[in-house]
C-alpha cells in the first residue's frame, strides 16, 4: 500500500513538471527572439560585443576602437527617472474603508520602500534595464522582520536577470495582471545547488524540448526556476445586509472560522442579503528544475503573482510580441562611429612624419643626428651649407591632410545616434544652435517627450506594485504594532496600526488605524523629489519676500525653515515669536498647544513702567488744568462782552453789530487739541497697566500715589456772577434787564 502511495505521489509530480515544462516552452517560444534582443543590447550598451565577428576578421592586425557614446543617452533618460519619484498614494473604495486609514495605509507602503532601498537598490536598477534593453522585473517579497520574532515583513527585491523571465504567452496587460503562470530562472552553480538542495539530482529530466538541451543543467552550473501558477477553486462568499462581504472558504484558516461565525450570528439575526459561491484564483508557488520539485507547491498568502515586468517598448504584430529600449535601434549608428574613429586613426598612424627636404651636402657631416630628427627631441640640428641649393637650411614638407568626407561620416554617425535615442545636444546640457532659455528649454522637453513612454510604463509597474501591497498589508500586518515611518522630508515617526483606541463599546474597543478593515485602490503621485521640490519652495519664498516685504513677519519663520543654514530651526523659533497674534494664534491652534503668555517684565522694567505711568498721569492733570484755564478765559471774555453791550444800550447808543462769527465766542480749539490728547494719554495708560497687572512690583519698589495736582493757585475759576453784574438774558418776568 506504501508503495502504491509512492508510486501515485511520483506520477502526480511528473504530471506538474510535466506541465509546467510545457507552459515555461510556450512562454519561451513566444519570446525567444526577445530574450535573445535584449542580452545583446545590455551587452552592446556596456562595451561588449560592439565589433561583430567578421568585421574584426577582416579588420585583423588594423585599429578596432570602440568610443562607447550610448550610456550618456540612457542616463539622461534614467536621470529624469530617477529624479522624478513616484509615490504610492491609497485611497478607499467601500463604506468600510476610512481616510486615515488609507493614509496609514500609504505610510506603511513608504515603511515598506524605505526598508527595502526600493529607490535607489529596487526602482532605478530596474529602470537601467528597462531603457537600455526594455524589461526588467522586481519582486514582492515577504520575510520575518528578524531571527527572534514572528511578526512578517514585506520587501521589495530585484530579479536579477529580468530578462529570462517567463509569462504567460496569453497575457496582454502591460504588468501582466492576467497571466496565469510566471516563471523566474535562477542559474546557479553545480556545488551551489548540492549545498541548497542536498539529495536533489542534478541531472536533466529526460524531454523531448529541444530547451532542454544545456539550458537547464551543464557540467558547471543548474537552473532552478521559482514557478508561480494560479489555480482556480470555488469559494462561498456572504453578502450581509450592510454591505459586508465575508470569505467563508479563506485560505486562512483563523480568518475562515471567524467569518462562519459572523456568517452564523448574522444568520439568527437576519441580516444575510445573499450567498453564493463563486470561482477564485487563488496563487501558488513551487521551485522546480528540469528534472524534480525542489520546493512546494504551497499556497501564496496574496491574490497576485508578486512578480511586476517593467516595459520599454511593446508591440504586438500578429502572433509575434516586438520589445526592445533606447539601444536597439542605435547599434548600427554606434557601429559606423567606431569604424569612423578606428579609420581615423589608422590613416593617421599609417602616414609618415613629414620629412626634411635638403642636398646631400647638408646632411653628410652630421647624417646621424638628422637620422634621429623624427625620434629625439634634440636641442638643435647642424647642417653644411650647401651652394648648389644657394645655401638654404633643410625644410620639412607640409603635413598630410585628414580625410574631409571621413570626418564627415563620423559626425553623421554621432548624429544618427542621437535621431534613433531622441535625445539632441540641449537635452544633453551641451551647447547647440539654441541661443535663447526658452528654445533650449523646448529642445529638451522635446528630448523628454521622445522618452515619456519609459516614464509611463515605469509608473505603471510601480502602481502594480501598489496593488499587490494594498492586498498584502492586511494578510502580513495584521497584529497590533507600531512602526517607524519615514516622511517624505526625512522625518521619523512612530505609526500604530491595528491597536485598540478609546472605550470599549459592546464589549470591543475601537480600533486605530485597522489596515485589515475596507477595501483601497491605489492611485500614482508623480513629482520631483522632496530635496528638488524644497529648492523650488525657497525660491519661491525668497522672491515673495522680495516683492513684498511686508509679509515678511507672517512668513518669516517658514522662510528661514527651509534655508540649510546652521541652526535654521532654532531662528525659525525666535522669528515665530515675532509674528503677529493671529498668526501665533493659528500655529498654536494647527500643534494644538495653547499660544505662549508673554514674557514678564523684570523688576527694573516694572519700576520703569510705573515711573513712566505718574509722569503720564502728572502730565494728564496738567494739560486738563490748562483746559481749565482756557474755558474760564472763553467765558470771562463773554461776561465782559455782554456787559460792554449792555452799557451801549443805557447810554442810547447803537448797538454795533459784530460780525457773524464774532456774534457768539468760538471755542478754543486747543480744547479739542487737549482733549485728544488726555484720550490718547488714557489709552496709553490703559495698556501699561494691562502690561503690568499678572504681575504686580515688590513691596520695596512700589511708590506711594502723587498728590492730586490741581490748578494753580492764581488761576482765577468761573465762579457765580459778582454782585452788581449785569445778565443778557431777560428776567423773571420777561422783561429786559434795567
């Protein structure tokens, strides 16, 4: 019976590696022209292989330069890549999903990028290769966060050989989301593979592929390919009422009972809207070679294939796919460059120095020392004059002349390099016929728009990637935990997710940011980097300042921030206390701390405050004094007035008429002059005590009150009217006075 057991389990593995050896064939079949494309152009772009075979033959024992100009057009590409920055932003879908959330979301995939060096080790290896032979490929990847926990971690991680990469042949998205089986070969050595997979034959499955032959096993080394398959299973899926949609069948073993349990409880309340079962992909993973399953097959927690292509250039024509990057089509152009050069200096070499032209009598007597003339750099050359030639020094002959239509091929050469990339001399930074910022400016964004299709589809991988983590996070970061983000500024944070938060309602507290809760899409935010977009932000600053200088207070400590001077923090601090009270208001209320009091005054300032408060109220006595004065002058001169005009009248003559303005005294207009000031001597009185009112002066320092300053003595005060003087207005009885 054991060997009955045996004899099927050797069948079932012979009938996967059966299949799976039949799908890895049809997938390189399809690109086996691809495969073969690209490993040429990584080597051309690098310096390899630049001279084919039989041009070198022809050209044996002759120059064969190689003036490798084609990395300076990929990194130009790649540069702007690179500078670029790509963000993965979250954002919900459901009712279940939550802001916040879909923020802590997004924090945890840049958690996930920082660990993994995702931008400079991930992301911009990758696209080396995209734009030079156009595909590469990374991985999502999960492992414990170290040798004495169990909590998991995700990590992005470069395939190193993008190139031999297998899909689907069916597959027609652009990150291959619809394929159903992915193949990723790893050749490694014959020792290499006995100390990883002791017991494993090394040997080759005996096929009928002619692949087979030396590429799955030679004398020095074995390929092992991580095969990665959907498998196709029905899975019952509950609706409730609320909307709530439960996994009854899930993988998860812990996940599947609690949500029967919720199945049941919903099922006594009545609260189930629909059930049904329904087909579901679910993704596995082996490792095979061409002979035995070195691994699994197990089940991936996820329900993506965790492996991203990242695209150059793709066209389908017929049943053939065409793919290739910048260098494809620049080959030949860099071919004629070299042979151009290699000419070059093959007709230079070869034509002698210019010789010295003289008799032999100019020679005879020192003929060794002209020998050496074209080797040795001698001081001086003696010569015998010689009256057949009228006694003239020997003379060089003019020296050869490079080749014109040569020269003329080389930089049509170069410039064929530079129409096949779409990259021209301004998006270089080099200096060309443009003479104005804004022609080179446009020169460059032409170059930049001949190369946006690596930028677009490199974007698209990298919202791939998105999709995959968004549905990893919540099956790997499902615990309470807190983890240390990194800002998109640099800055450190501690995030919590999955922890309860507040009072427990019904027995459950509520919980701070569950990533395990609602469904997120993932939406690509593309954008200079931090360090290029703070440049562009100081800039700015600096010319609004300048144009407007006084917003300088209110803007001042944001402007200083973002200097890279020494110790710029602690002066943004400072100037913050100098901005006005709506604005500490406001950076008060954004950090939800209560605004800073103000700073009380010293006892020397108290005592200056108090000194300067009895000269104002001495001064404010003094000026309504005079006040005083004024007014009773005002009326005595109208007494006096009155009374001349009465005496007028008794005397029977005419009364004189005053003019207009002087029929009634005006009014001293130093009245209003002091009033305005004692007013203004009020408020500034009012202040310093506010100033002064939290705390109040020592005992030692406090002054007794001034004595009430009055009038002068001699001031003379409107009093009763003296006796024997005379009214204007009539009297009791209505009759004028006598």
């Amino acid at each position: 019976m054991a060997d009955e057991q045996k004899s099927t389990a050797k069948d079932d593995d012979g009938d996967f590696l059966r299949l799976a050896h039949e799908r890895y064939n049809s997938g390189y079949e399809r690109e086996r022209d691809n495969i073969r494309e690209s490993y040429y152009d990584l080597e051309f772009h690098n310096g390899l292989n630049q001279w084919e075979d039989e041009a070198r033959r022809v050209r044996e024992g002759r120059p064969c330069i190689t003036v490798n100009a084609l990395p300076t057009y990929t990194r130009q590409i790649t540069g702007d890549m690179r500078q670029m920055r790509p963000s993965i932003k979250c954002v919900g879908v459901d009712d279940n999903s939550d802001p916040d959330t879909a923020e802590a979301l997004s924090a945890v995939i840049r958690y996930i990028e920082n660990r993994s060096k995702a931008q400079s080790a991930v992301y911009s290896m990758a696209a080396d290769s995209q734009v030079v032979c156009g595909i590469a490929h990374w991985r999502v990847m999960t492992e414990y966060a170290s040798d004495t926990t169990f909590d998991q971690d995700i990590r992005l991680a470069l395939v190193d050989d993008g190139v031999s990469v297998i899909w689907d042949p069916d597959a027609s998205d652009l990150a291959r989301s619809d394929a159903r089986f992915c193949f990723v070969p790893v050749d490694m050595s014959t020792a290499a593979f006995k100390d990883r997979y002791p017991g494993k034959s090394v040997s080759g499955w005996t096929t009928n592929y002619a692949y087979d032959a030396g590429m799955w096993a030679s004398d020095d080394h074995v390929r092992v390919a991580e095969y990665w398959f959907k498998k196709s299973v029905k899975h019952r899926l509950l609706l409730l009422k609320s909307g709530s949609v439960y996994d009854l069948d899930d993988p998860d073993e812990d996940r599947a009972a609690e949500n029967a349990k919720i199945a049941e409880e919903a099922g006594a309340r009545g609260e189930i809207a629909r059930q049904e079962q329904r087909t579901v992909d679910e993704v596995w993973r082996a490792v095979i070679s061409c002979g035995e399953i070195l691994e699994g097959p197990e089940r991936h927690v996820g329900r993506h294939i965790p492996i991203v292509p990242v695209i150059g250039n793709e066209m389908t024509i017929q049943r053939k796919r065409v793919r290739y990057g910048s260098i494809r089509f620049a080959r030949d152009p860099q071919r004629l460059y070299n042979y151009g050069r290699s000419a070059q200096i093959e007709l230079t070499a070869l034509q002698p120095k210019a010789p010295y032209i003289g008799t032999e009598k100019n020679f005879e007597e020192n003929e060794g020392l002209w020998q050496q003339a074209n080797n040795a750099n001698l001081p001086y050359l003696a010569y015998t004059p010689d009256p057949a030639n009228g006694g003239s020094m020997p003379s060089r002959q003019p020296p050869p002349q490079p080749s014109v239509a040569l020269t003329q091929e080389i930089a049509l050469a170069a410039e064929d390099i530079k129409r096949t990339i779409g990259i021209y001399d301004a998006g270089l930074g080099a200096q060309s016929n443009e003479t104005s910022g804004k022609a080179i400016l446009a020169r460059q964004r032409e170059g930049d728009v001949g190369a946006f299709v690596y930028v677009d589809h490199f974007t698209y991988a990298i919202q791939r990637t998105g999709e995959i983590l968004v549905d990893l996070i919540p099956r790997i970061y499902d615990t309470a935990r807190t983890l240390r983000i990194a800002g998109e500024d640099g800055t450190i944070e501690e995030l919590a997710i999955n922890q309860p938060n507040g009072v427990a309602v019904e027995g459950a507290a509520p919980i701070m940011n569950d990533l395990t809760v609602g469904s997120y899409d993932v939406v690509m935010s593309m954008g200079p980097s931090y360090t290029t977009r703070r440049e562009e932000a100081r800039e700015g600053m600096r010319e609004l300042v300048q144009s407007a200088p006084d917003l300088f207070p209110a803007i001042g400590d944001l402007y200083v921030q973002a200097q890279d001077w020494p110790m710029a923090d602690k002066m943004a601090e400072r100037l913050r206390l100098l901005a006005p009270p709506q604005i500490q208001q406001q950076i008060a209320k954004e950090s939800d701390e209560p605004p800073e009091p103000p700073p009380q005054p010293s006892p020397q300032e108290q005592q200056a405050i108090q000194m300067q408060m009895v000269s104002a109220e001495a001064e404010t006595r003094q000026k309504v004094a005079q006040a005083a004065k004024a007014e009773a002058d005002a009326q005595k001169a109208q007494i006096d007035l009155a009374k001349a005009e009465m005496e007028l009248q008794m005397a029977g003559m005419p009364q004189p008429v005053a003019p207009q303005h002087q029929q009634r005294p005006a009014e001293d207009p130093r009245v209003d002059q002091v009033i305005g000031a004692v007013q203004e001597l009020q408020a500034v009185v009012g202040d310093l005590f506010q100033m002064i009112q939290a705390t109040p002066a020592p005992p030692e320092m406090q002054m007794e009150p001034p004595p009430d300053v009055g009038p002068p003595a001699d001031m003379e005060l409107p009093q009763e009217p003296p006796q024997g003087g005379f009214f204007v207005g009539p009297d009791e009885a209505g009759q004028p006075p006598v």
